[in-house]
C-alpha cells in the first residue's frame, strides 16, 4: 500500500509525488473497479480518496489572514489543470 511517509515527505517534490500517484497508486486503487459495474457511492468514494491524496501532495494554503488551511477543490482543480493530470 502507499507508504504515508512518501506522501510526507519534504524531500520530493510535488511533481514527483504526483508522477507516483499517477503511475502507482491510482492504478492499483481502480483495479478493482475494472471488473463490475461502477455505483455512484463508488465513485464518490474515488473522487474523495483523490483529493485527500492531492492535498496530502501539495499541502496546506496560507490565507489572506495568515492562517494555514487544507486546499480547497477549486484550488486542487486549478493545479491538477497546470499539471494535466
């Protein structure tokens, strides 16, 4: 399984944590999903796995009053679009 402490570390860059997740985890993850029919409580579960696994990737946001918050999904929408994802 995907190892928290690859996903922590400050050692790699988001771009090579994302090249990773694309390539390792969010193959073995949608696997299972190749086999049967998709419900919709499934792919919501996908799509919120996918996005804890992001902001883990690109951390928090420093807002305009100087505290730290978790990314919103616009925010994680924009960079995904930078990066096509």
């Amino acid at each position: 399984m995907y190892n928290k402490k690859l996903r922590k570390t400050k050692d790699l860059k988001a771009a090579s944590k994302l090249q990773i997740y694309k390539s390792i985890i969010r193959p073995a993850v949608t696997y299972g999903c190749e086999t049967g029919a998709m419900t919709v409580t499934e792919k919501i579960r996908l799509l919120v796995f996918e996005r804890r696994v992001l902001r883990k990737i690109y951390g928090p946001t420093l807002g305009n009053d100087g505290t730290w918050r978790i990314k919103t999904n616009e925010n994680l929408e924009i960079l995904i679009k930078k990066k096509i994802l």
